[in-house]
C-alpha cells in the first residue's frame, strides 16, 4: 500500500475554490503538503440532512501535535476517492480535502491545523467518496482512521459502520431503513430503526448510525425526519459500498 505524504498530485484540481477564506490566517484553508486543510470564513449552503460522516468504527483521535492520522479507504474498486473532513456543529468552518487512490493511505498530520485550535475529535467527521453514481447519487466508501499514537493492531472486519448526519434545522423522529442495492434500486430491507423518537436534533448536532454485521454491497440508507413543531418530513438517502 503506497503511502501519500508528499506532492504526488495536482492539488489545485480538487481544492473547493468556492469556500470564502481569509489569505491572512495562518489557518485558513489552504494547500498543505498533500491535502487543502484549514478554515474558512461562511457556509457556502447545506443540505436539509447531510452525511459528515463515515468509518468502520469510531472515528476518534488523540489531540497531540505529534499525531498523524492514517486515512485508508475500505473499497475494493481501483480509483481514486475524494476524502473530506469536515466540522460538524454548523459554525465550526473547518474543511480537509484530499484525493487518494483505493490502494493508497492518506497521512493527515495534526500539528498544522486541528492541534493548533484544539479541535477534539467527535466535532470532526470524515467521508470518503467514489467518482461513480448510481442514480445520480454520490456512493459513499467507509474509511479505516488509525493514529500514530495508536497501539498497532490488526483491523478488525466486524466493526460496525459509524454514520454521522447533520440537520440544518430542528428535527424530531429520526428514523432509517437499510437495504441492498439491486441493479440500481433499494431492495429487500434488512432493518429498520428510530433513533431517539422522542429527542430532538438541533441544528448541528450530531446524528448517529451504528451499523453492525451488514452484508457486502452497495447500501441504501434511507433517513427521514419531521422538522419540529411542524409536519414537514424530511428524507434522504444515501449510498455506502461496504466491502467485508
């Protein structure tokens, strides 16, 4: 597996230009070694429901500037995949973007950017993305995060998927239904949950799916919610390749 800590792409090529940041902040997001990290000044939008968020199991760090981070898709298809980091709560404007290959680890060192501001671990989610759609809609690719500071171990295969979603608004009665895809539709369901049904998610607040003993394929995870104090419904679904 080729490790990707040196300017071994065009980083221009997948920097979000439309992101507004300051030039003059040391932090402020900006080409890094081998990724664009840092902060930027305002949201540019957001979906009603979004995914911030996607491992196999807990994604979690220790903060300490000597800290690397190993970021390892778990896909089994040959191309490259668009990792971002992001910050959940709405107003933490913090972004990592990197592009690696599937057979590729991405080293995403601490010291620059999240150690410098003290961003501790469950206020930062991290996705990865293949360039294929089905329908139009993005497929997600389950990321592997070790730290340097870490006991090394074997990976364990069973670990449960970590979904984490973020709202734009207040919403109550989350619920989710998980199933396959066939040719390019949701299939037969293989399970069905409501998170908390009587918590409310404020904007920004973490929203998390554990997902434990899926099979291998592609999944659809269909999450729908009820905007609070009215009857407006939201829903969404989202594509996640799981590869055992």
């Amino acid at each position: 597996m080729t490790f990707i800590n040196n300017y071994s792409f065009a980083f221009n090529n997948y920097c979000d230009n439309t992101l507004k940041i300051n030039n003059n902040s040391s932090i402020a997001y900006k080409h890094r070694q081998n990724r664009c990290e840092g902060f930027y000044i305002s949201e540019v939008g957001s979906e009603t429901l979004c995914i911030v968020n996607i491992t196999k199991g807990k994604f979690t760090y220790e903060l300490d500037q000597t800290n690397i981070l190993k970021v390892v898709p778990l896909s089994n298809k040959n191309q490259r995949i668009k990792i971002r980091a992001q910050g959940i709560p709405l107003k933490l404007y913090y972004r990592m973007d990197a592009v690696i290959e599937t057979n590729q680890i991405l080293d995403w060192p601490l010291m620059d950017v999240i150690y410098h501001q003290k961003l501790i671990s469950h206020k930062i989610g991290i996705t990865g993305k293949l360039g294929d759609k089905i329908k139009n809609r993005d497929i997600y690719v389950p990321l592997q995060v070790t730290t340097t500071l870490s006991k090394p171990k074997s990976f364990n295969k069973q670990q449960p998927l970590y979904l984490i979603l973020r709202s734009s608004v207040a919403v109550e009665n989350v619920q989710y239904k998980t199933s396959l895809i066939s040719g390019k539709h949701c299939a037969t369901i293989i399970n069905s949950e409501t998170i908390l049904s009587e918590s409310t998610f404020y904007p920004g607040d973490p929203i998390t799916i554990i997902l434990e003993n899926m099979p291998e394929g592609n999944l659809c995870i269909d999450v729908s919610a009820m905007e609070k104090n009215t009857d407006n419904w939201f829903d969404q679904y989202f594509i996640v390749q799981n590869q055992k």
